[in-house]
C-alpha cells in the first residue's frame, strides 16, 4: 500500500484584493446539488478540464474532483504475467482521469485533500473549479494552506532573524499591497522596476552581540510579510535566533511558506475479495486525520471549539 499526503487548507473570500475569512458555508446543499447536476453542469474547461463528483462516504457526502487526460497523453496497460501490454485510446464518449478526495470539515471551511497521483487535482485547481462554477455566486474563493499556529508563533518568540531567503514569482507582487516593512517595499521596488519577474532576495545578518539591533530589525520586518508570504511567496524560509533560558542563543530554521497541516497515510486500493476500495480508503483516512489533529486545525482557522 502506497503512503500519500494528506493536506488540509481553508476556503476564504477575496475581497478588493485581500484574503477574508467568511462563515461557515453550506458544503452539504452545495454537494446536493452537484451530485443530481450533469456532467456539461460539473465541468470546467481551462488550461485543463476538471470534472466533479460526489461519493457518500460514511453517510456523508464528499467531492471527487478529476483532471481529465489530455488526448495526446500516452496510456498503456500491461498484463504483468506475459508483458504484454495495449495502448489504450480515449473516445468521445469515454476519458481517463486523475482524481482528488475532497472532504469538508465541519468547520471554519477547512478541507482535507487527498490526491491519487501527482497530476491530479490540487487545491489550485479546486480553486478554480469552484470559482467557475459559481457555486457561491458574487464570491471569489481563495483556497489557502491551513498553516500550524504553532510555527506561525515562532516568529512571536524569537529574538531576531540571522538569515532569510524570499522567493516571488510572477504576478504575486500584488500580495504584498498593504505591507509596510523593508522586505515588501524592495520586493515591490523590484518588480516596478523590471516588470514581471521572479525574484530572490537573500539577507544574512553576520554573527556576533554588536548586530543584535540588526537581527531584530529583519526579524520585523519578516513579521511584516509573514501573514501573506504562503500565498505571496513561492518560497520563503528564515533562520531565527532564540535566547535560551541558560543564556545560549539558538537558532531554528523555519518555512514560511510549507508548514501547513499534512499527514501521511497508506491508503488500500482493493480490499481481501479484489474490489476497489480506493476511495473509500482515501475518505476514511482524510477524516481519521482530521479528528486527530482537529484542536490544532480549529486553532489554525481561528474555530476554537468553545
């Protein structure tokens, strides 16, 4: 049995340029509807095509979300015991697809992604599937990491910042609107300047007690730009410096970018009789996951039970 990720990301509004956390939406009418609705009525034809669909998992409705393979894809099946193998053709009635397990949570609009290979959905394309579709209409959805609080808390405690490394790529400096620190406004300088480009900026604060006020300075302005980096930033990772209670200073390094929510699990693909059981597997260890690391989920989103 193949180990896969399991990540977990919250749904927000985009609001005049900015990411906003809305109530608890109506998941549950909106799969209703989209388990009686054609397929012309799950579809969405972009770079790629996406096909939604709902199984009921556990008396519950969950959304499978397909990528549909290009015609031009090469696929082939192999009988293992001669070594024989077939081309398979897609026609205009049939198609091949990768596919995504979805589960929404039962608060703050998290949900839980599982993808089958690594060319199936991923909370990029959910995003946008769900924005053309309209399933909420007048609101433009944002799918975002659910970042662990407790990493986010790191920058809160630290003493200072001895190195960081921000990468932007293009189109992302309008994520940075807004902040006000040194790191933003360079970043913004840089792309004003040569129009669209990625950009690398690396600072290194060199050792010693007489840079202490630099440290601390970086450091705030990392604060600056922690908020909006996962969606700013393509990577963003920082070395921040930790005063010990024995005095020793310490540093750790963090990723402002990667450290959201995720779990890996094993997932069965037929059960002892030979039937599949993919999905299924995939549904039930989504939501073991989720029950596990409910209380810092909730925390995350801000859906502290109480």
């Amino acid at each position: 049995m193949p180990e896969r990720t399991i990540a977990f990301f919250e749904v927000v509004a985009s609001a005049s340029g900015e990411q906003v956390r809305v109530p608890p939406m109506d998941w549950d009418s909106a799969l209703s509807d989209l388990a009686t609705a054609s397929v012309e009525d799950r579809m969405v034809a972009k770079e790629v095509t996406l096909v939604g669909s709902v199984a009921t998992v556990r008396q519950q409705d969950h959304l499978l979300l397909h990528r549909v393979k290009d015609a031009t894809e090469w696929l082939s099946v192999m009988d293992w015991g001669t070594g024989q193998w077939q081309e398979l053709e897609q026609n205009a009635s049939r198609g091949f697809v990768d596919t995504s397990a979805i589960c929404f949570l039962p608060f703050g609009n998290v949900i839980g992604l599982m993808q089958g290979s690594v060319s199936a959905p991923s909370h990029k394309a959910l995003e946008t599937w769900l924005n053309e579709l309209h399933l909420f209409p007048d609101t433009r959805l944002v799918v975002r990491p659910v970042l662990s609080k407790a990493e986010v808390e790191r920058l809160g405690t630290a003493q200072g910042a001895s190195r960081i490394e921000i990468r932007i790529g293009s189109h992302k400096a309008s994520a940075l609107r807004g902040r006000n620190g040194r790191l933003a406004s360079f970043l913004r300088q840089a792309q004003e300047a040569y129009g669209d480009i990625n950009v690398t900026m690396i600072i290194s604060v060199p050792r010693g007690r007489g840079r202490d006020a630099d440290r601390q300075a970086l450091l705030a302005d990392l604060r600056d730009i922690a908020p909006v980096a996962p969606d700013a930033a393509a990577r963003a990772q920082a070395r921040l410096v930790f005063a010990e209670a024995d005095g020793v200073e310490r540093s750790r390094l963090v990723e402002l970018t990667e450290h959201h929510i995720t779990a890996k699990r094993r997932v069965s693909a037929v059960d002892n009789d030979g039937n599949s059981i993919r999905i299924l597997s995939a549904v039930d260890a989504i939501l073991d996951v989720a029950a596990e690391h409910e209380s810092e989920l909730r925390a995350a989103v801000g859906a502290d039970l109480g």
